[in-house]
C-alpha cells in the first residue's frame, strides 16, 4: 500500500500527519486488552491526538454507515439464503460471532478515519 494515502493511515492504523507513529498504545486490529487507549501525541511526529475534549464520540457516526456496509448485504444474503432448507439458521451463530469479532477493528478504523478526516498527510513537521 502506498504511503501518503489516507487509506495507508486508516489501514495501518498510522498517524495521520507522518503515517510512521502508531495511533494505538496495542497497535494491531484485533487485541484484547487496551483496546481504545491512545497516546495523547504522535511518537513520532507530535500530532496532538487528543484535538478537543469529546472528540471521539464523532467516531460512533463513522462507525455507522460501516456497519451498516457490511451487515445490509449480510442480512440479505442471509434471507436469501433461508429459502434454500432455512440454511441462515444453520448460519446464523458464525455471523453473530462474526459481528463480535469485528467490533473492535471496527471501532479501531472509525478513530482513525476521523483522525485522517481532520490531519492531512505531510513530510514535513
Ligand atoms: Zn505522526
């Protein structure tokens, strides 16, 4: 993946400013411990992360529209398929697991894309 995109940052889950500083003190999409602790800068290139008091209650609203990407054509599927011998039933607890698995990547990529909203990409700081 190209460095200097916004895709790069939310992806790796990168500052937005350098793409080199973690966002995250636990980097990774799928941890179990420490999950939205951030450090308050950038290691790397002092990016103040922590822009105004509530800012990332703004993330709930990113986090949204891509759970609902993901999970209308899963419902859909889901009832199409039940016509062939109720096979979403069958089906059914992996994508209850499924939705569990993905909430913390899930609440991950909203603060970095709100972050990557906010802070453009730059070489120089
Ligand atoms: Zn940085």
């Amino acid at each position: 993946m190209k460095k200097g995109t916004k895709l790069y940052s939310v992806l790796k889950l990168k500052c937005p400013r350098c793409h080199i500083g973690n966002l995250f003190n636990n980097p990774g999409f799928f941890v179990f411990t420490r999950i939205l602790e951030m450090p308050d800068k950038c290691p790397h290139c002092k990016q103040d992360f922590k822009l105004e008091p509530g800012f990332y209650t703004a993330a709930l609203w990113i986090s949204y529209p891509i759970v609902l990407l993901i999970f209308i054509p899963v419902i859909i599927l889901g009832y199409s398929l039940d016509s062939i011998n109720g096979f979403f039933k069958i089906i059914f607890p992996f994508i209850v697991l499924f939705s569990f698995m993905l909430q913390i990547p899930l609440m991950r990529i909203a603060r970095a894309v709100l972050l990557t909203m906010t802070i453009d990409y730059t070489t120089k700081w």
